[in-house]
C-alpha cells in the first residue's frame, strides 16, 4: 500500500494511508440507525511489512503490535500518536522463518511486554520500558515463557510451561527485579492467557482436567484467590480476552451448539452480547469506562468491526479498504480510555494491514 497524505495533510509513517469513514451506529438487538459525528481512520504498515497485527494502544494513542516480513520473521512495533512507526526486536530473537518477537499487551502509560522465539525455538517473556528499555526473561525450569500482558506498574502476566512437571502451560506473575508469583486453577490442565489490570487483578481462559474438551474462565484476584466461572450454561468454551481497572472481564464463549457469542462479566453477572443480524460476535478489549470494542460476522461471513458502550448503544467499524468476501474485513482489538480504537484488517487481496480510528 503506497503511501498517501490524507485531506489534513498529515502523512502516517512511511507508508499510511488516512480514510474516512462515517461510524454507523445501532442499538443491541434492534434495527440499525445512522450514526452521529463521522470517525475518521487511519491505516498504516511498518516498513518492510506482509502482514500486520495491532494487540494494544494505552491512553497516548501508542499503538503496539506484531509484523511479518518477507522472510517471515515476526517483529514487534510502534506507533505513536503523530504516526510515527517503530520496529523493535528483543535481545535473542530469531532471525529465520517463523521466529522472531511477538507483543502480547501494553499498559496505560505505555509498557509493553510480550515474547520472543529464538533460533531453537524456544520461547523466551520480554518487558520494555515506556523508554524502550528490553528485559528478558525466563521462568525457572521453564522450557516456554509468554508475556500475555502488563499493567502501569510492570507486573507482567502471562504463561509458561515447566518442562519438570506435566501439564501446563500454567499462569505466572513477573515483576523486574521483584518474586515471581505462579498460579493455576485447582481442576486445571493449561492456562491459555492472563489478563492483568492496574490494581494486579487477572483474567483469563483454561482447559479444565482430565482432557475434557472444555474451556472455562477464571477471575484471580490480588490475594491469590481463583474463581472459575462459564460465560453461559450452555458455554462449552468461555474465552476472556481483557479486564478492566474495575475487574469487568470481557470475551466471547462457544455454546453447545457451536455459536460465538461476546459476554461481560461484572461482578458475578454476565451479560450475554449479541449484534443484531450477526452470525456470530466476538469481544476482545474492554476499557475503563466498561466500553467493549469487537468484531462480528454477516451472513456472508464477512467481518465488522463494533464497539458497545455501557448504554448498549453499538458503533460500527469498517475500514474502506477492507475486503469484502468471507473472511475478510475489520478487526479491532484494542480500545484505550479515550474511546480510541486499533486493530487490523484483510483487505480484497488477503492483505494484511493495521488500522487506528479517532
């Protein structure tokens, strides 16, 4: 995508384009009315990239996420409110085919954790300061360590798999320089995530014992305490995927009959989301407002972008250039405290590419 100066005059990196597009907005569960004030887009690809994923934007506008290049070397990125794109790599990634560095969240004020493969394949957490600073670093007798995501005071959470114990993988806390504090549900058989919010709460998704073929959700709270929950009587597959500064845990879940289907759980209520005329419907970030951003199937199995706030009113998001047939479309997967919103999209040629709406 060659690069092109929107109708303000401001260019995105080396290599944005700006569109604009008017927001459509509906309410949950009923026909669709015409949104208010239009957003305005922006999309944008690091230099060198094939394929673009956006995971975080903290309260800036900083953008974090994961690229690809030609060699299929994975790389993490920026980019700031200004558009300005950086790659980064950690200390130790591999620099062949499938290797490299993967981001896995950002805080509010701008740390970014994630993870690293390196030339033997093996998975190595990283911390980066909000000045760039890199720190590895491994759990003990751990043959896999992945930074899932960070919070304002550099608590990472993530997972790990102990090659001395079988199982797993299973939750851990890291804090640099400080004890690290592993976790698991008590009728666990893998952790597949930790979510972690300001005040050091988490969230997240694991397979239950026995080789069950079942997903459940579980809540850890400051003092170590684990609650488990599904999403739904009928879930078969609860999948959190963020938590907020005041412990609502967003995410989707699988009913018994295979139907994706968003949740909110605040409290001990979960609250089941549905966007009108759906086929299916996802939830991916939650913020401090009890905002949600996701996306959604149509009958055609293309994908939408949305957002829902805590009135239920439905904002929906589609980058122009995204592509219209089955599997294509707009991602969002990211929403910081001021309503922005970031993610990807596949535009008509299979193509990869991160997006930003203002």
């Amino acid at each position: 995508m060659k690069s092109v100066t929107g109708s303000d005059g401001v260019r995105v990196g080396q290599s944005g384009v700006f569109v604009l597009a008017a927001a459509i907005c509906f309410g949950l569960l009923v026909p669709a009315a015409n949104a208010g004030a239009p957003s305005r887009i922006i999309t944008f690809d690091p230099p060198g990239a094939v394929h673009v994923w956006a995971w975080g934007i903290d309260s800036a506008g900083l953008i974090a996420g994961t690229y690809y290049d030609s060699s299929t070397v994975y790389h993490g990125y920026t980019m700031d409110a200004a558009g300005n794109i950086t790659s980064f790599d950690a200390p130790g990634a591999g620099t062949c085919c499938d290797e490299g560095t993967y981001t896995g969240g950002i805080s509010e004020n701008g740390q970014i954790c994630g993870s690293y493969s390196d030339s033997q394949g093996r998975e190595h957490g990283f911390y980066m300061s909000s000045s760039g600073l890199i720190t590895t670093f491994d759990l003990s007798n751990s043959d896999g360590t992945v930074g899932r995501s960070v919070n304002d005071s550099g608590q990472v959470a993530g997972t790990y798999s102990a090659n001395s114990y079988p199982g797993g993988p299973f939750g851990f806390l890291w804090t640099l320089n400080g004890p690290i504090d592993t976790f698991e549900p008590t009728d666990v058989e893998t952790v597949n995530n930790a979510l972690i919010n300001s005040s050091g709460e988490v969230a997240g998704a694991y397979n239950i014992e026995l080789k069950v073929l079942k997903t459940r959700g579980y809540f850890r709270a400051v003092n170590g305490s684990i609650t488990t929950f599904d999403a739904s009587p009928t879930a078969q597959y609860t999948w959190p995927l963020s938590i907020n500064d005041t412990g609502s845990v967003a995410g989707y879940f699988t009913d018994s009959h295979g139907a994706n289907h968003g949740f909110i759980r605040a409290g001990n209520t979960i609250t089941q989301i549905d966007i009108a005329g759906a086929t299916a419907t996802y939830i991916w970030a939650i913020n401090a407002s009890g905002t949600v951003v996701g996306y959604y199937t149509d009958s055609s199995n293309v994908y939408h972008g949305f957002t829902r706030d805590t009135a239920g009113n439905v904002t929906v998001i589609d980058v122009s250039y995204a592509g219209t047939k089955g599997g294509q479309g707009t991602f969002p997967t990211a929403i910081n405290a001021t309503g922005e919103v970031a993610g990807y999209f596949i535009g008509p040629l299979g193509d990869w590419h991160g997006f930003l709406r203002r």
